[in-house]
C-alpha cells in the first residue's frame, strides 16, 4: 500500500501530465432550453452534461437541483452514481495487466482467479477473462444481482463463490444477457493478479493520473456537506428523495461516483485510444482500446418504431465493457448506467472524435437519451426528431400497458380463492442455492417475508389467489413480486418461486431464478 507521502506524490505528477483540456465554444445553441424541457418532462430534480469534441471540451455544466426542495445546485463537480458506466473502468484497469504482460485476454479465469467455479465444469475451464467483460456467460439477463441489489450483507467473495449454484440459462458463448456478476468477477481477478484491492486499481491507474480529483469507488465516501447529487425515485408515483444504495459489494460492475468535470476527461482519455490529453503519457496501449471497442458479442435487436425509424440498427454488439452500435453511418462506443436513483449515458463517436457524458439523478432514462440524440444530431447532421416529445409518447404508452396488464391480472384472479393451509403452514425457514435463506413468519394475522441478507427486506405476504401471495415490500424501493408455494401430496410444502409483479421491473430483481425449498439444519446460512 502506498504511503500518504507516496500518494501526494503521484498525485502531483499526475496533475502534471495531465494538460487541462481546452474551452471551445461549440454546443446545440438551445442546449440550455432542451435539457430544461427535458428535464421537465421527465420529472427529473437535476443533470450534469458534458461534451468534448476535437480534443476540446465544449460543455461542462450542470442544470437543476441536487436534491427535491432544496437550493444547491448542481455544477460540473457535482457526483453522481455513474451505475455500469464503472465497467468501462474495470475493463481499462485490466487492460493495464495486459499492457504489462501480467495477464492475456484468453487467460482462463480459473487459473487467475483462485476458487473460481461456474456450475457447468465445462463452462469453469474455459471460461476465459474477455468472456467475463462481454456477457456470454450463459447466465440470464441479471441472473444473481439479488445478491447485491437491494445491498446485502454478501461480500464480493461471497458473491464470486456462489456463481456455482447460479444455473445457466443458455448454452455458453451462444446468447448474450446482460450480467453483472462477471464484472464482479473481473475486479476480484484484478485484484489478486495486481495483489492490490479492485478500490486501489482504479484510483491509482484511473482517476489519479488522469487528475479525476472528486470522482470515487464507494457512496461511503460522500460527506454530508459534500457537492454530491441525492437520488430520486417514484414512491408510489410520487418523486422524492431516496436512500443511496450501497454498491460496493458489486463495486467493479457499477459503483463508481464522478461528475462531468471528471467525466470529461475520462472520454478524453477514450478518444485517445488510452493517451492522456497533451502529454506523452498512456493508461492503456491502442491495441488495448482497439480490443476493448470490438465487438466480443453481438446483441440481438429489432425494429424500431416507425416514429423511430431514423434510429434503426444496423449494427449492434458488446465489446469489453462498452456497448457498439451505429447511428448515421457512424460507429457509436458508449454505455448506460443505472443504480437507485440515477441513470447516466456515456456515448463516444470516434470517427467525430465526440464524446457526451449526461449523468441525472432521477431514473428516467428517456431524458438523457432524449439529450444525447439532439446533441449527436447537432453534430452529425441530417435529419432530427422531438425526441422528448416521441419518447414521452413511448414512456405514456408503455407504462399503460404495463398497469392494464397488471389491472387484467388483477380481475381475473380467483380472489375468493384462499391459501389451502392455514397461514402457520406456510412460515419456516427456506432455502435457495445461491440466495441462501429466507424466513416466513406469522405477524398480526398475516405472514412476513424477510430477505436474510438483503437490508431492510421484509414484504407482508397479502393472499392472491390459492397458493399464490403478493410480496408487498415495506421498503418501498423494492419491486413487489408473487410468491407461489406447491404443495407436495401430503400437503406440505415442496418449494415456493417468485416473479416481479410489474412488467415494467428493472431485470435486477431477477426473482424469477429463485428456488426456494425449506431448510434442512445445515442449510441455514
């Protein structure tokens, strides 16, 4: 570990190399009204955007409130949760090892990776560390992010030994589903190859070198007084202010809080291919940016609405933590990023030598794409849409048939029908194989469901229909979800599955690949 000395020192030099980009003033001329439209629009209480272009940055600023009913205001410092933006910085930091022929891309992971194990044997020795970065792992689409989303007690070793109880969805290599844990997995490689922590990595070869002064690893970092944005949410459909979700057991996929100030530089230094801005110094080879930008996986897509045309496809893929796509015969590298309460964009056209970086602390994805798209379009030429106008359209539509689904629901279920046991039946302690424990106990005349390791998990199971209960969460940031019990034929229980109840879930409440049975004394953990 480095000495605070040390850390001073490298630090200083870091700020030496690095040339302060230059101001240019080049931005949309109604930048300023669109994202207030937008921002409007979409019910979100601040934004910060960014743009460089030619080595330049063009923007730098911040619009809106850092918290609902309050007057700070949010600037270039301003920190948000940047969510799977991270993985771009996970991917970077190994790209480092690469460079310095410490690891290969085509590593298998169980040889760098102690104790690494996936439930197919097959699928753990030939599993290889590009395949971690690009989500053909054969798992489903969030498969295990319960382990970590709502926070859990779990531990990033906890999370990575478990992947040998999370069963495949698909065949390996052949299907791509967006997964987190492999960038869990990616950060803990990086962790034991550099024998320094996943924290320390990006610190030291990231955000210090390149002089990301404010930008950190972990929300634990945010003093009270500090210049950081609080995250907003829905409460039933009321916005508001909500808890920070602590992230740090999933820290390489989608921890990391920066601002655009810090941002900016970041897109510098990825429209570089890995140089620093105005010095001679490297973070990571060319041959490294080149593999980390091509397509390691393609992504299925399909047509877009006719409203939408101009944004159809022709391409589309995943490379090593950065999606690929194309719009106006360009190559577009950027990514999404989302966690409780912020959604944030990155996107790069390198042909353009572009970047934009929108970060907002409300999860409503529509107004930083509606932002994105007039900025590309501003630079790109050619043919423009009222993004905001449309994609409201789009958000109205299918949030209505999200509730009609759920209403449908709601009428045809047997609502006399009642549980087939009496509700002390149906409490105990159960068991899935990754989750691990659960507990159902009677309270007040009803059951309570509680998430052993999840925070602040306890759901009031309300009778659906038969052996079907609603999980209502009390905290109430939590997808609520149907648990189903099956009955063995002596009428015990053999096991009890969940699903969202809302179609409109985020994938991360991934309840679905749960499999509760009740719990044998050694399976209490």
């Amino acid at each position: 570990m480095l000495t605070c000395r040390i850390r001073k020192l490298a630090w200083f030099l870091g700020l030496l190399l690095l040339a302060l980009p230059v101001r240019a003033q080049q931005a949309p001329p109604d930048l300023d009204d669109y994202v207030a439209r937008a921002m409007k629009t979409f019910d979100v209480p601040g934004m910060a955007v960014a743009i460089v272009k030619d080595e330049k940055v063009v923007v730098s600023k911040g619009y809106g409130v850092r918290r609902l009913g309050e007057a700070a205001r949010v600037d270039e410092d301003t920190l948000f949760g940047i969510g799977s933006n991270t993985k771009a910085f996970t991917s970077a930091a190994l790209a480092t090892l690469v460079d310095e022929g410490k690891i290969s891309w085509d590593d298998p992971v169980y040889e760098r990776l102690k104790g690494f194990q996936m439930f197919d044997p097959y699928v753990t020795k030939e599993m290889r560390i590009r395949d971690l970065l690009c989500h053909r792992s054969g798992l489903g689409l969030g498969e295990g992010d319960l382990m970590f989303w709502p926070h859990t007690t779990f531990t990033r070793e906890d999370v990575v030994y478990r992947l040998r109880f999370l069963k495949p969805a698909t065949s390996f290599r052949t299907t791509y589903a967006y997964n987190n844990l492999m960038f869990v997995t990616a950060g803990q490689l990086l962790s034991e190859v550099s024998g320094k922590s996943w924290e320390e990595n990006i610190r030291g070869k990231i955000f210090v070198p390149l002089g990301m002064k404010n930008s950190n690893t972990s929300g634990t970092a945010f003093r009270a007084d500090g210049n950081w944005a609080s995250p907003h949410g829905k409460v039933e459909g009321k916005l508001q202010p909500i808890p920070f979700e602590n992230l740090d057991n999933a820290g390489p996929a989608g921890s990391i809080n920066s601002s655009v100030a810090d941002m900016s530089r970041w897109i510098l230094l990825q429209l570089g291919r890995g140089k620093i801005p105005g010095s001679d110094t490297r973070i990571f080879s060319e041959k490294a940016s080149r593999e980390m930008w091509s397509e390691q996986m393609p992504v299925p897509f399909g047509d877009a609405p006719p409203e939408l045309k101009s944004l159809q496809r022709r391409f589309s893929g995943y490379g090593m933590g950065w999606g690929l796509r194309d719009y106006k015969g360009r190559k577009l590298v950027g990514h999404s990023g989302g966690v409780a309460g912020y959604v944030s964009r990155v996107m790069l056209v390198p042909e353009e030598n572009l970047g934009v970086v929108i970060l907002t602390n409300a999860e409503e994805g529509n107004a930083f794409e509606s932002v994105l798209l007039h900025i590309l379009d501003a630079y790109l030429g050619g043919s423009t849409l009222d993004y905001i106008g449309v994609f409201k359209a789009e958000e109205d539509k299918h949030r209505a048939e999200a509730d009609e689904t759920m209403r449908k629901a709601a009428e045809a279920r047997a609502a006399g029908a009642g549980p087939s046991l009496p509700l002390e039946k149906y409490a105990g302690e159960y068991s899935d194989a990754w989750y691990g424990k659960v507990t159902i106990r009677k309270e007040g005349g009803g059951l309570v469901l509680n998430f052993e390791h999840t925070i602040d998990a306890l759901a009031d199971l309300q009778p659906w229909q038969y052996d079907t209960f609603k999980a209502h969460w009390r905290r109430r940031t939590i997808e609520d979800a149907f648990v189903t019990f099956t009955l063995k034929p002596d009428g015990s229980i053999d096991h009890f599955t969940m699903v969202a109840v809302s179609p409109l879930a985020d994938f991360s409440f991934d309840y679905q690949d749960l499999y509760f049975t009740p719990a044998k004394p050694q399976e209490k953990k």
